[in-house]
C-alpha cells in the first residue's frame, strides 16, 4: 500500500456534514432547472412549470467491512501500513453504496518537508532548549536526530487562518513524537531526547478534501522547559492540543537516574541543570491562524504518567489515562470552563464486584487537592522529594510510615508536615495511595468519551500483576492482553469525604466491555500471535466517533505481530480490523474528526517499525513473538522506513465524494 500522498484521487469522508448529501453522478445540469424566455422585450413572459426537486437522499448510517490479518504469503503487507477494510454507506432512500479505505502519508520522518517560508525542515527532529538541532554523535555525518516514533496527533481548523501557499482551506495538524528508539550506532535512545511537537498546515482541496503538507513548524518548548515522553494527545473542545508527559521522573533517585542526565544533558548541555518536578505534566498547544503555535504546561492535574486524556462536553471536567505500574483513575475538575490552570484533582477508589472477564468495580473519588498552575509550578521549581516526603524502599520499622505500592514495588512513606498540596500534585502517585485510591491499574491508556450516551471509555494495554494481586486495591483475573472498559458517568456525585463533586461527568462504575476483551493463548499460532488475532489485544489508543458512533482502538501490543486499528459500532457491537500497521509497530497519533469543512477524517501513525521481540532458547532456537518473521520481513521494513528509523505520520482515505 502506498503511503505517497496522491492528490488526484476522490478519497475523503465527506458525509457527516449537515447539508445533503448529492452523489456526483446524480446532480442535474443548471440548465434543467431553468426556464426560458423568448420574442422580443416586450413579448409576453412564457415559463415552463418545474416540477419540486426532490431533497437529495441523507446518510444514515455507516458499517465497516473488516480486513483479515495478513500473513507471509504476502509479507510486504506485514512491512508496512495495510488497509483493506470497506465502508458501507445507507441513504435515507435505502440505497446502499461501499467504498474501499486506504492510507495515505503526509511524510516518513526523517525527510526534509517544506518550513512554509521557502525552506525545508526535518520532520520529526529533535532541537534543544535553545532551538538548536541535536546531532547524533555516534553517526561519521553527525546528522540531527529525528523521531521513529511519532504518537498524538490533532486535527483543527481557525476560521481567520492564513497561511501562504495554501490554495484551499487551510487545516492543521498537531503531531508530537514520543521518542527516537536508537542513535544511528544502536544504542538506545528512550527517553535521552526532549520530546518535538510540530504544526503541520496543510491544503484542504475544497471540492475532494484530499489533505495536503504546506508548512511543518517546530514548537519552541522552551517555556515549558522542553517535554518529556509525549505520548498520547486528544483536540481540546476549544480547539487546543492537549499533549502528555509519561512515565514522570522518579524525584527521590534522581541523582542516580542516568536516562534523565541524558535527557537533561541533551536539552540543556549539563546532566544537572533538568529538574524532575518540571516534568509529568499536561502541556497545551495553542495553534496560531498562521501555522505556528505556543505551549504551556499545566501543572495542576497531577504529576502522572500523563496518556491521553478527555475533556468532558462540559469544557471543565477531564478524565485522565495513567499508563504507570501501580498507577490510579485520575479526573480533574476545572473552576473554569476552557481553562485548566486551576482545578480539583481526584482519584478512583475501586469497589471490586467481579473480577473475572476483566473485573468490574463501583468507583468512589478521594479529592486530592485544589490548586492553580501557578501555584504549584512554583513549588516545583524550589522543592527537592527530600522536602516534601520521608520514602524508604525497605520497611523501616517505624509506625510514622505507610507502607503503599509505587511503580510495582512496595515504598514506606511519611509526610513531612504541610506538604500535602506539594504531595498532591508533584509526588501524586504516592499521595493518592497515602490518601486511600486505588493504585492498582497497570497500563492505563487512552480515555475518551460518548457524549450521548455519557459513558467514558479507558483502555488497559496490559492487565499486570498489579492489577491482579491486591496491591493497589483491585484484584481480578486478566486477561493478560488487556481489554477496553466503560465507565458510565452521573452528575450529584459526593466525594469519599461527602462533599460535592460539582461536575456532570463523574464516572460511577467500570466495567470491561465484552466485545473488547482480549483473548490470550495458552500456546502461540501459526504465526506467532500470542493473543487471538481476531480481537482486540493491548488496546492503546482509543477515540470515539460520536456520528459514526463508532469507537475506535489502536494497539501497543506485545501479543500481535502485527498491531492493528479497529472499528467498533457501540449500537450493533460490531468490531472490525480496518488497518494492519507494520510488523514490530505500534499503532499511534489516532484521531477520530467528524467535521472539518464538512469532510470526516481518521488520522493515524505508527512507530518503531520492526522492534522484533527476538531472542535464542539454550539450543539456540529462535523464540519471541517475531521468531517466524522477522527474517523475512526485517529488510523490507528497512526498505520502507529509512533503515527501521523513519515512521509514518497520515490518515485513512477511501469515500468519495457525495456531494
């Protein structure tokens, strides 16, 4: 499958606008519809009666074909971005009409794209505190690095944008990338590296809406003091970029942390100079009408491992992803609304009722604390862990301490006196265990939402053993690979304390969704596939189409050679493979957009094309999830992807367009 643009193709999904919709072939001639005149001036008018035009029939529903998994009877489709899924269209007429999806690329990082002022710039590269490109001494060349792993994307319109070079409507994209897995010598670079973010301006062709790259543009992050393992990312509803920083820093070692002295070395030229309580934050992106942008990072939502997270319909309140071991359900309500720089943090406590089929749960909410940005960017930049908390990783003996769960492993803590907002939102996983959540949840992913039917949705990539053993107060029964849940969400809720939680969108129980549970297998198939192929495994990314009313999944797996993008209907529990990412990918950056300009779109990426989990047994068998595949498919996903270190940033296309 080509993942070169090809603007000359009708491929958009243009049929979730309110005007009707008018199939191409059946729009009548102007001519049709207008009568004549004839004689001269002063000759009487004669008309011809027209009989009414019929409104032209409407869409009203949309159905999915699904594509199967490829196989190496046709390995090039393993290495590289595959969609053979359908779309089926119904009018209102009952009329029926399918249309065949595809994939197309707006750039392979890695390749010089155009900076919008007559220039290129790298996609995907990495710059330092200064803006200034960081080189990758270990290549003869000292080129700059760039990403191979791009990850949340959104997707936006301006109604003042002007941007040059744009001959349609002009359209941007905000794309973060996550990482860089290695530097051109093999060494690995996760989390060594300040995470880009881009603006991507591109030229929506009026007539196709086919989407085209006019400008890239770096975002100075700088003001936020560069990020942190940008992960996943959602479109705010007042048309921002809300980003993530995950896996945050481990305040209490930091002086023995030597991927964050890399990361600080890289970004500020000095192992010392990064502070740790800068990071694990929301960053926020800000596009301007003429494709650049500005960030600012959000300090009051809680120090976390940031993944993706939602802003409920009433623009205050936001369910948060927490993708750490022993991690929580984290919610935040805003004073204000469209504003997240003041704010009551929370997190779940789960009240277990089953625990088998990925286990099911009442949800109370501990508050954890009020507080402004300001003010806790503040105790951030002069507080040490040492000042805000005792933390022994062996029991001390002492009955000051609390024993409590942290990142898989058992910590001993004591306050010291008058920290707990410095607790609450810079040490937050340990204060929320401290305060009674629960911090059982292992992989916490994406978060989105069905307004309609007001039910949140949470992704668990992994069911591990924290989620298992009682650690952190949840103890069900996997499945191992994972499973997408609901959370059903009411307003008159009352913290664990009887006070008021003064939101609407207060989640009250959680429960896996059937159709989304995935399947582990006592024994790997054919080709290696260690959770049933046909459903859903380590489900990641997750977006919800409230007018296709469809959710969308994208999978982090381990137990899929291949990690794919699904449909699932939530009225019919219909759930289709719609595109196959290449092998050794995880699949990234989906957004679901139901409107721009009129035209839908589902973006997507992928990153760390061939990352083979491959290792020998002791008679020197190959074993691991890519053992039957890697060797055919390693150098044709070097082939495709800039030797295994370029990625894909673009969207599915395939429908007509109606009208």
């Amino acid at each position: 499958m080509s993942e070169n643009h090809d603007s000359s193709r009708r491929r958009i999904l243009k049929f979730l606008s309110g005007a009707p919709l008018l199939p191409l072939a059946g729009v009548s001639s102007a001519a049709t519809l207008l009568t004549a005149c004839g004689g001269s001036d002063d000759a009487p008018l004669v008309t011809t009666p027209v009989a009414p035009v019929a409104p032209a029939p409407t869409v009203t529903s949309v159905t999915f074909g699904a594509m199967p998994a490829p196989t190496l009877a046709e390995a090039a489709k393993m290495a590289t971005t595959s969609v053979g899924s359908t779309l089926s269209a119904t009018y209102s007429d009952g009329t029926k009409q399918s249309f065949a999806l595809k994939y197309e690329a707006f750039f392979i990082t890695g390749a010089m794209v155009p900076n919008g002022s007559g220039g290129t710039i790298l996609a995907g590269g990495y710059y330092d505190i200064n803006n200034k490109p960081i080189l990758d001494k270990t290549d003869a060349g000292q080129r700059q690095f760039f990403s191979d792993c791009p990850d949340g994307s959104s997707l936006l319109k301006l109604a003042n944008a002007k941007v040059d070079g744009v001959k349609g409507n002009a359209v941007f994209a905000v794309v973060q990338f996550e990482y860089t897995s290695k530097n051109v010598k093999g060494d690995s670079m996760y989390g060594m590296l300040p995470s880009p973010i881009a603006i991507l301006t591109l030229d929506q062709d009026k007539t196709t809406g086919a989407l085209s790259l006019v400008k890239y543009h770096n975002v100075d992050t700088s003001p936020a003091n560069g990020l942190w393992i940008t992960c996943g990312a959602s479109r705010s509803p007042w048309n921002t970029h809300l980003s993530s920083e995950e896996y945050e820093p481990d305040a209490t070692v930091i002086d023995s942390d030597k991927q964050f002295q890399g990361f600080s070395t890289n970004l500020y030229g000095d192992a010392t100079k990064a502070n740790p309580y800068h990071y694990g934050h929301l960053p926020e992106v800000t596009v301007n009408p003429d494709g650049t942008g500005s960030i600012k990072k959000h300090y009051c939502l809680g120090r976390i491992s940031h993944e993706l997270v939602q802003v409920m319909p009433d623009e205050r309140t936001v369910l948060m992803g927490d993708d750490w071991t022993n991690g929580g359900l984290f919610m935040f309500v805003a004073d204000k609304a469209q504003d997240l720089s003041a704010g009551a943090l929370y997190v779940a406590k789960w009240n277990q009722k089953t625990a088998e089929n990925g286990g099911s749960a009442d949800l109370a909410w501990v508050l954890l604390g009020k507080a402004t940005s300001a003010e806790v960017k503040a105790l951030a930049d002069k507080l040490k862990a040492a000042d805000i908390m005792t933390v022994k990783t062996t029991d001390p003996g002492d009955a000051s301490y609390t024993k409590i769960p942290y990142s898989g492993k058992s910590n001993w803590v004591k306050l010291n006196p008058g920290m707990e907002k410095a607790a609450a939102f810079l040490e937050t996983h340990r204060y929320a265990a401290l305060k009674g959540g629960s911090l059982g949840f292992t992989k916490m992913e994406g978060t989105t939402v069905n307004a309609k039917d007001k039910i949140a949705y949470s992704a668990i990539a992994s069911i591990g053993s924290a989620m298992k053993d009682g650690s952190g107060g949840i103890s069900i029964k996997g499945p191992s690979a994972g499973a997408v849940y609901a959370l059903n969400m009411k307003g008159g809720q009352k913290d664990v304390a009887g006070a008021a939680i003064d939101s609407e969108w207060v989640p009250v129980d959680m429960a896996a969704v059937p159709a989304l549970l995935s399947e582990d297998l006592a024994t790997p198939d054919a080709l290696g596939n260690k959770a049933n192929a046909d459903k859903v495994a380590n489900p990641d990314n997750i977006k919800f189409s409230e007018k296709l009313r469809t959710l969308f999944i994208g999978e982090d797996s381990s137990t899929h050679v291949n990690n794919f993008l699904w449909a699932y209907n939530v009225d019919t529990k219909n759930l289709v493979r719609v595109l196959s990412n290449p092998a050794g990918a995880e699949s990234t950056g989906l957004h679901a957009v139901d409107d721009i300009n009129g035209f839908a779109y589902i973006m997507s990426n992928f990153q760390h094309a061939g990352d083979w989990d491959v290792s020998k047994d002791a008679s020197g068998a190959l074993k691991g999830l890519h053992a039957k595949v890697a060797a055919t498919l390693d150098p044709l996903v070097k082939a495709n992807y800039r030797d295994g270190y370029g990625a894909a940033v673009g969207y599915l296309t395939g429908l007509p367009v109606l009208g």
